[in-house]
C-alpha cells in the first residue's frame, strides 16, 4: 500500500497524472471517497495524464454512467456506479470486458462490485478533518496486474509520500 | 412470416431476413467491436435488398449471448426497439444454440459448443443431436476449458466440438478421444443458422414479449449492491 498527501486540487490531479503514466491497456481502476473528496478532480489528472486532449471536458458519469475518451492511441472509460443498485447493473456496463479487451477503465465507487471487476488498482481519496483542502491518498492492488510496477508507482508517488 | 435476425453477440455484426423460404437477404460486418455504428445501417441495407420494409416484420430474433457484453447490448436493444415500434414478438436465441444448430445433423452421439469467454474460461453447453434438431443437455456455463474437457471426458460419448473456444483453449482438449474438432470451420454463430434456427422456433411461437428479452451474461450472480455499508454515500 502507497500512502500520499495532496494538499490541494491541482495536487490530487497532478498525482493523478502521476498514475496514469504507469496505466496500461487492460487496467482498471477504482476510485473511492465521499462526495467531494475529489474523485472527479482526480479523474481530470487521469486522463490528462494518459494523453486526452485538454479540449475535453471531462465531468463525472454520475447520471451518464459511463464516458468515453478516445486519446487516437488509448481509449479511458470514466464509469460511475453510484445510481446502480445490482450486481447486474454494473455487469450490464461491461466494464471488465472494455479493460479485456485493451481499454482503461476507471471507476468511481467500484469498491462496492469489486468481485465483477477483476484485478484492479484502488485509489482512495479522503478529506483531511483539520484541512479542507488536504486529501489522504491511499493506493493498493487487488490481483497481481501491478506487480511489475509497483516499484515505480512508488517513486512515481514519493513527492506527495506521507 | 418475415423475420429479422440480429447476431452483435461475438466481434461480428451480423443481420439476416428470411421467412419460410429461406434467407431473403443477409450481411456480416467484421465490425472491430463498432457494433453501434454498423447495426442500423446494416438493417436498412437488408431490408432494401430484400425489397420489404421493416413494418412487414412478423418477429425479430436476436443473439442474447452468452458474449461480447458491449455487442449485446446493442443488438438486444435493437431488437426490443424494433418489437416496440412495431408491435411484434421477439425471439431470443442463445449463441451456442445458433452455433451447435449447425451440426444438427452430426453422426455423433452429442455437439459441445463454446466460445471463448476471454480470461482464461470459455461459454459452453453440450447439445444432443437428433432428427436435425438439438436439444440441450446441459445449460451454458463459463468455466476454465479443463472443466468443460473433464466434462465432455466423463461423458465418454461421440462428440463434434464447434466454436472459438475450442480454438483459443485447444490444447485443453487434445486429450480427449472420441472426438471430432469443428472448431476450425464453425467457429462463430452464424447470421444464417441464427436465422433458420428462430424460424423453427417463431413456428412454434417460441417467442417473447420485448421487456422479457434480458441479455445471458452468465459471469456474476446478480445481488443487491450494499450500499449501506459505504459511509459518505
């Protein structure tokens, strides 16, 4: 597990960023945290990261369910799970089929259909109590799909390391 | 009775229209997974090569897997849009049943059909072939190919192995004897046996309403998500 400290916006995006360098065909992600913790600040980091055009407005799925960015060389699902209420709701979206089949998917509140998702990268975004603007960032693995770059998300990481 | 049949359930898009004749017009579409964007042109085109339109249709039969989830969706959405539209029953087919329909005329004892399910497991279901119609013996499952070859080993019968799975996990069943690999030539469902296969099935009136038809996924057991659990929701 990867522990980490933003201390603003442009911080959690930065380090999101970070994260996306190291992403590879196939990965998904999932991202928890409350509401403002800054899951969709995040997710700008992200994809701006991997290379989607600055031109694209990227804004949570929550009532879309799934957007798409399309960089010419990847293509990133932004998946938000928050208005599903079954298991075959998010099966329904294919989520683990879009990262089989070469794409990046990442997921707002995947942490509650993990056993649909497969292997996957956890980030999780908390609001700091004495700070408004500080997030404790946590990132760890379930499955193996990391393990070769484990070390260089850590140096990756080390800047913002808590 | 005319019938469209829709198959986005493998890489494919296929879309075919027949009635007791036969196929009337048919078109396949290695689409590269733009399911979306090829259907609906391809429905039009059918339709104007076999000179009818689609208030003509009597059903409308589609592929509801088990699957490629992503083309599912849309040709099962298609297909419940059609039947709205028009008013006509649908008539849901199951990918292994469309592929082991081509071997309905096999010698042997029984037909295994399956594809791939990517991640090392494979969709399949074994099927008993007699007077040029099937009957499943087994319900689809996805499971890793050993289980599927231990299975069809148990059985101990003559068996003609069809579809992508057989092909992508070959070396699975290179143990098993009695057998005879199809794979190579039927490989995926075909528009044509998924057509000539609902036909038999529209006869009977096998048929269902369009909010019945629901895509087989087979992965995950379905459950509620516990939400309650999460804080901060």
């Amino acid at each position: 597990m990867i522990n980490a400290r933003t201390t603003n916006v442009h911080q959690t995006e930065e380090l999101a960023g970070a994260i996306a360098s190291l992403a590879r065909p196939r990965d998904i992600v999932v991202l928890s945290g409350e509401m403002g913790a800054g899951k969709t600040a995040f997710m700008r980091g992200f994809a701006a990261g991997i290379g989607v055009s600055p031109d694209e407005t990227v804004s949570s799925p929550t009532f879309t369910l799934v957007h798409t960015y399309d960089t010419g060389k990847i293509v990133v699902h932004h998946a938000d799970l928050y208005r599903l209420g079954r298991l075959s709701d998010v099966e329904d979206l294919g989520l683990r089929e879009l990262a089989d089949l070469g794409d990046v998917v990442v997921v707002e509140w995947g942490d509650v259909a993990s056993d649909v998702l497969g292997d996957h990268l956890v980030v999780s975004l908390e609001a700091d109590d004495d700070d408004e603007d500080t997030r404790q960032v946590t990132v760890s693995v379930a499955g193996h799909t990391w393990d070769s770059r484990w070390e260089q998300l850590k140096r990756a990481l080390a800047k913002w390391g808590d | 009775m005319l019938i469209l049949g829709i198959e986005t359930a493998v890489e494919h898009v296929g879309v075919a229209l027949g009635d007791h004749r036969g196929t009337l017009a048919s078109a396949t579409v290695n689409s590269d997974r733009r399911h979306a964007e090829s259907l609906a042109p391809m429905i039009e085109f059918v339709c104007a090569q076999a000179g009818v339109t689609l208030r003509q249709l009597g059903a409308v039969a589609v592929d509801i897997g088990p699957g490629l989830f992503t083309g599912l969706r849309v040709g099962v959405a298609a297909a419940q849009s059609l039947a709205w539209a028009f008013d006509i029953p649908v008539v849901p087919m199951c990918s292994l049943d469309v592929l082991a329909h081509r071997m309905s005329r096999t010698e042997d004892d029984v037909v295994a059909a399956a594809l791939d399910a990517r991640r090392g497991e494979m969709y399949w279901a074994v099927y008993k072939p007699s007077d040029g119609r099937m009957t499943r013996l087994t319900e689809p499952v996805v499971t890793p190919p050993d289980d599927c070859a231990i299975h069809l080993a148990e059985r101990d019968q003559y068996v003609t192995c069809v579809g992508s799975g057989f092909v992508r996990h070959q070396e699975s069943f290179e143990a098993l004897t009695r057998s005879t690999m199809r794979a190579d030539e039927v490989t995926w469902p075909s528009i044509d046996d998924l057509l000539s296969l609902a036909g038999q099935r529209a006869s009977r009136e096998e048929w269902v309403e369009a909010h019945m038809v629901e895509p087989m996924y087979l992965r995950v057991p379905d459950a509620e998500i516990n939400w309650a659990t999460r804080e901060g929701r």
